[in-house]
C-alpha cells in the first residue's frame, strides 16, 4: 500500500511523509522486529507506550508510524492506533477477495485447532495463519495484514474478554467457516457465568454469511444450542450420536497418542495424531470439519492432520531428557478443562513407566469468584488420576493443594514452592530419569521455565 491508502483506510492525517510513499514491509507493534519499509503502530500498551519506541523504529527501516500524537518522524496521525489498526486490516483484506477466513473460537484448544487447520490447508492451497495465540484486537488484524495476493486461506483465533468482542474481531476479518469448540471456565471472572461466556463465542457464529458452515462442538449443551444463532450450515463434530463429524474407538498409545476412527459424511478414516492428550482428537475432529467444509478429500485430511509433528510453544509438547525423563510443556495457557486434560495425559504417559508422575500445577487466572473452589477441583482430580507428585506453585494456587489431600486413599504428597524457581530447583533434585514431568499454569505465571529448565539439564 501507499500511505495515502492507509490514511484513507484508517481515517487518518499526513504528516511528514506524502500520499504517494510506499510501505512496502510488514505492519508491526514491536520497533524491535521493525525493517525497511515497515509502518509501526504505536501501541498505548499494559508495559510501554508505543509512541516512545517510534524513533527506533525508524532507525531500523521504518517509513512511517500509525500515531495517535506526535512523535519524531513521519506518521498517519489517528485518534485510536488500535482501532485503525483493525481498520487497516479490513480494508487490505477485503481487497483479497479469494482468500477464505476460518475463524476459531472457544474456552480452551484454540490455538491446538488453529494449528492443525493451518497445517491441513497449507497442504492444499497457501494458507496464513495467527502465530502463537494472536488472538486479540492487536494480533488478528496483524495476522491478517501477513495475507498476500496468493494466500487462499486464512485461519484466525478470535478471544473474547466481553460480550461484544467477537462481533467487533468478526468485522476485521468474517469468517466463511466459524468453528466453536466448547464453553468453558476460561475467563469466567470476567463474564460471571457460562451462558454469559457461550453469548459471546456465540457471536462468531452469528457474523457467518448465508452460505457459510458453523462447525460446533456438539458435545457441549451450549455450543451445541448455537445452531439457532445462525442460517449458515451446520456441522457438529464431537462423540456424539449426533455429530456429523464423529469420533469413534478412540485409544491412546504410552505416549498418550489418540488413534481413532473418523466418521464423516464423506466416508471413514482413520487418524493416528503426533500429538499428545486425548481431547487433541477433539480438535482434530473440529479440524477435519473444516478440511470438509473446505472442499477437501477425507483421505487428503485424515494424512494431513496425521501427519502435524507438534502445535504451538508450550502446548503438550512432549520431551526426552537424554538420561530418558519425559517433560511435558503445557504452560503456555491454564483454565480447568485444559488443566484436567493436561493431568489425564500425564496419568497415560505414567502408565507403563517405573518411575512417578510429577503435575507442576500453577495459579488458573481470571476465574473470578469461583477461583478457590476450582483450584482445588483441579487438586482432587490430579490425586484421583494417581499423579505422585503435586507441586504447587504460588500462593494464588494453594487451592489446589487443599483439593489434592482431600482424596481418601490417595497415597502422593502435595509439595509447595513459593515460586517457579523454586519449583525447578525442587523437581530437577528429585525427579529421576524414569520420571514424568507435567508443567502447566496461566501463561503470566512463566511456568514454563520449569520445562526448559529441565530438558536443558541434560542438552
């Protein structure tokens, strides 16, 4: 684009620089990552200022700044940077008029889903998809200005903290295929209520054109009802009778590895994923609903959703220590659902194994009211699993310790480290080579350091 087409675009002002200037890079928030040509948004964020990082930006190539005051070099001036960042991205996307959005929401497995879409797509026509979880009014509409004239497909997360978010993401980049996974706890703090989150997934089905495909995980009363919420086609996926895309024989192997029959319109298939945990079938069933909707062959989607190695940083990512201990890093994100899914993966990947299962358990944020008595659901349900070893970190998840001693009959032992630190220096000592080891908490909480620490200890 011009600058005059992002002015145009963003409602915004010259200064500095003339209609005609090329941007030619990337759009980018970070002034670190910023090179010749780019256009820098300055952010007004939670840690800095944009606005005070734009001189560093233009010393690393940048050609103009998206600014909502001055700063010192050429900028688009704006009253909301945020704002005219989503409406950059809808005006560059609806100039791509052969590129199909899928968009995917729900309590927890977005960004799991997201990848395996991506990696199915790619594998039939180029595909853009949200790095990591950029999932927010700042990481769509960047992951949407990633889409070139050659990109097809353009799989996108859309989060919500409130009613009203999704709709407003929905007009950035609307989805011909909205996929809703489930409806959790996740942000429950938030909202107050379950139904109150389901309204606002729900919104992504609602912004779905006529002749679009909802794709809802129908296991769940509450994804399931948001059928009504839309006149574009329906296909649920899940283990019910009812589900179009249905998943049956499900096992596991010792890694924890789902192999099961799809069952579909199109015929049956049958997938053996890479990936570790049970409910990843679930989101490889939402996955190959999509890869139908998509036009593609059954044969074509069970391999490419077989074939997906690993999803995203610290999501289930299984490693061997060198002297044979597993690691498994799920620190990236934490609500109750992916916590008691995450623990049940552990509890397979003992199975077999001489040595102890360890769950590495941190603070679930943002649960509200219902913070207490859901840290200590996630405590009684890692002691009935049989997990040997809780280690709970930080105060805020105490919660979990209690829930954990109060399972009769449990023989493990409920240790507390008052931080991540002390919590890799607690597990590195006593864990053994025939171990396993479970980290998981809310991304703020950096448990994952644990997990590098560990794997790092042998490399």
């Amino acid at each position: 684009m011009t600058a005059g087409d992002v002015a145009a675009l963003t409602g915004g002002e010259l200064h500095g620089l003339t209609a005609a200037t090329k941007i030619g890079g990337p759009v980018l928030v970070d002034s670190r990552e910023c090179g010749p040509g780019s256009l820098f948004v300055c952010v007004d964020g939670e840690h800095t200022d944009g606005h005070l990082h734009a001189g560093d930006a233009f010393r690393r190539g940048a050609v103009a700044a998206l600014a909502s005051r001055a700063v010192d070099g050429p900028a688009i001036m704006v009253d909301d940077t945020v704002r005219a960042l989503g409406f950059l991205a809808g005006g560059a996307l609806r100039r791509t008029t052969s590129c199909r959005v899928v968009g995917i929401t729900g309590s927890s497995g977005k960004t799991s889903t997201k990848d395996l879409v991506a990696a199915m797509l790619a594998d039939d026509a180029p595909t853009v998809a949200a790095k990591a979880s950029l999932n927010n009014e700042i990481g769509l509409p960047l992951t949407v200005l990633d889409v070139e004239e050659s990109t097809r497909n353009l799989v996108l997360e859309y989060s919500a903290r409130g009613v009203g978010h999704i709709a407003y993401l929905c007009r950035i980049a609307r989805p011909a295929i909205g996929v809703v996974l489930n409806v959790g706890s996740a942000h429950l703090g938030e909202f107050g209520s379950r139904e109150a989150i389901a309204q606002a997934k729900g919104e992504l089905v609602e912004a779905l054109p006529d002749d679009g495909v909802a794709v809802l995980g129908v296991d769940d009363p509450l994804v399931a009802a948001m059928r009504s919420r839309t006149s574009a086609r329906v296909v649920g996926f899940g283990v019910s009778a009812h589900a179009e895309v249905r998943i049956e024989g499900l096992t596991l192997d010792q890694q924890a590895r789902p192999t099961f029959e799809l069952v579909t319109p199109a015929g049956s298939a049958k997938l053996r994923l890479q990936l570790a945990g049970e409910h990843q079938a679930l989101n490889a069933a939402a996955a190959a609903a999509v890869g139908l909707a998509a036009g593609m062959a059954l044969p074509d989607i069970a391999t490419g959703l077989s074939d997906v190695p690993e999803v995203s940083a610290h999501r289930m990512r299984v490693s061997s220590r060198a002297d044979g201990l597993l690691v498994v890093d799920d620190a990236y994100n934490a609500n109750p659902e992916s916590m008691r899914a995450a623990v049940d993966a552990l509890a397979v990947l003992g199975q077999g194994r001489s040595g102890a299962t360890w769950a590495v358990l941190g603070e679930m944020r943002e649960l509200g009211e219902s913070s207490a008595t859901l840290h200590e659901a996630v405590g009684r349900h890692a002691a009935s699993r049989g997990i040997d070893h809780v280690v709970v970190v930080g105060a805020a998840a105490a919660g979990i310790a209690r829930g954990a001693r109060e399972v009769p009959g449990w023989s493990g032992v409920v240790e507390a480290a008052g931080s991540v630190d002390a919590a890799t220096t607690l597990v590195a000592t006593a864990a053994t080579g025939d171990d396993v080891v479970l980290v998981k908490a809310s991304n703020a909480v950096g448990l994952w350091r644990v997990a590098e620490s560990l794997v790092g200890v042998a490399s």
